[in-house]
C-alpha cells in the first residue's frame, strides 16, 4: 500500500506541512508518549533507523527502558 494524496488538490493541500516547525514543547511531548528508539510495529523489529544511530542527526540521545 502506499500512503499519500489521490488528487492533486489533496497533495497542493498539504505543500504547507514542509514549513511547519515544531516547538522543543511539542517535540518533547511526542518523545513522553513515544521515547526515541521505540519500535511500534514488530515487522521493524531490529531496524536501527540512520536519525537515531547517528548521533549527528538526533535531538538528545534515545533512551532504553
């Protein structure tokens, strides 16, 4: 399945998203709900993901429980 627009009017609609800038606040909340690191779906089970293993790309360092 690939997720995104159907129209063009759908992906015109959403051009706007790429200059939106999230507060450290918000950034924050999301990493409360969701730490960094976390898996969610056991089909990524093992993925490193380059934003979280390069230390130049990331927030803060990702934090195990």
């Amino acid at each position: 399945m690939i997720i995104g627009p159907r129209t063009q009017e759908h992906l015109t609609s959403q051009l706007g998203a790429v200059d939106v800038r999230l507060s450290r606040d918000v950034l924050d909340r999301i990493d409360e709900i969701v730490p960094p690191g976390t898996t969610i779906s056991p089909a990524d089970e093992g993925y490193q993901p380059p934003s979280l293993t390069d230390p130049a790309t990331r927030r803060r360092p990702a934090t195990r429980d």
